[in-house]
C-alpha cells in the first residue's frame, strides 16, 4: 500500500502569500500541516528548507518557494479539482491576474504598512485605482473572478479578505463601494462564506492589530520604512 503523502507549509500567519497557498492546498482537498514559523527566529526546519523566505511547501521532504510557484506545484502534484481552467486563453488569463494581484495590488498594499511621506502616498492612490482595475477584470456573471468555478485568480486574491480593513486603516483610504465595484463586492460575498477559504486566513481584527503594531514599530525603529 502506498503511503501517504507527507505535506507541511511553512508560513507566517500575517502572510499574504501563504493564505493563498494555504486555500488551493484545502481547495484539492489535500491533508498538511501548517508550521508557523517566527522570524527573524528561523527554525532549523526553515534554514534547512529556504532561509530566504515563506510560504515554504515541504512535499515528501522536497521543498518548493515563491507563492505561486507553490500553486503551480499543487496544481500539478493534486491536479483535481483543477484551479486552471481547461482552455488555453482563460488559463493564460488566471495567470495573468495571478501575477498582477501577487505583484501589483497586495505589493501595494504591503507598503501602506511598510512606507512612509511620498512612497505611502502613491501607494493609497495606486491601491485604489489596482481594486478598480481588477473590477474590471472580473467576470461579468461570477461569483468567482473568471466566472463560475474558483480559479488561481481567486485564490491570489483571497488575501483581500482578512486584509481589506488593513489596507484601509493603514492607508486611510475607503475602497470603492458596491455601486462603483460591484464585481469586486459580489465576489467578496460567496470568498466569505467558502469554509476552505476562510479556513485560510486570519481574521481581520487581529490582523489589523499586528499590521498597526507592526507600523508603529516600523516608524519608530526605521523611520524611512522597509
């Protein structure tokens, strides 16, 4: 009989990369082991592992980084229920706004945290304008981003959940409401009431007490930010 697989992802539970692994991880169904990790006390799992960065996935011993890099491994290692759509061009697409949501929109959101003067300033703007364009970019009938069945769209963006209050509270900023971006707000609603996705994230309360302890740090101890 074969034996099962051994899976653990190493994270930081603020982590917006980790969240979205941690969802296409319970979207396959596939049983693992979160280990949270506390930097900058690397545990001799994580320097052995990638001492660089998390989320880590170990998979059998075998160690995969970089967020969605991570998701392409799942999707390739657990390929059903796929997180890819079956043509070409709507797979080119989920990429897509993977990417742009990885390296765009929570990017952006990240330095409302982590800068200040000029650099935060951009950052409340461009954030604003990113949640308007990934409206856009939704599908038009939903619930999910390119329609129907999750994607690896969705699953970049699930971050936004716990999120949303911080990015907010951190920027002072409001984001568009449902009658500007109603695609933005319908897909929020069923994200919300999926177990695996909440299943995935902090709650909001609490993130956005560790985000505002964070700044305070930041600003006292690196006021140019990081």
């Amino acid at each position: 009989m074969e034996s099962p697989d051994e899976v653990k992802l190493l994270l930081i539970r603020p982590s917006p990369f980790a969240m979205s692994c941690a969802l296409a991880l319970r979207e396959k169904g596939v049983q693992f082991q979160e280990v949270e990790e506390n930097f900058p006390n690397k545990s001799e799992l994580i320097l052995r592992s990638n001492p660089v960065q998390v989320p880590v996935l170990l998979h059998n011993g075998k160690a995969v980084s970089q967020s969605l890099v991570i998701c392409e491994y799942i999707e390739e290692a657990w390929p059903t229920p796929p997180l890819l759509p079956d043509s070409p061009y709507h797979k080119a697409l989920a990429r897509f706004w993977a990417d742009y949501i990885n390296k765009k929109f929570i990017e952006t959101g990240l330095k409302l945290m982590k800068k200040f003067g000029e650099e935060h300033e951009t950052a409340r703007k461009e954030i604003v304008k990113q949640f308007v364009t990934l409206d856009r970019a939704m599908s038009a009938e939903g619930p999910f981003f390119l329609g129907e069945k999750m994607s690896l769209a969705d699953v970049a963006l699930v971050p936004l959940l716990p999120w949303m209050t911080s990015f907010e509270v951190l920027g002072d900023l409001k984001f568009p409401d449902a009658q500007e971006c109603g695609r933005m707000h319908r897909w929020l609603a069923p994200m919300r009431a999926n177990s695996n996705a909440v299943a995935s994230v902090p709650g909001s309360d609490w993130l956005l007490q560790y985000t505002t302890n964070l700044r305070r740090w930041v600003s006292q101890n690196l006021p140019k930010g990081i």
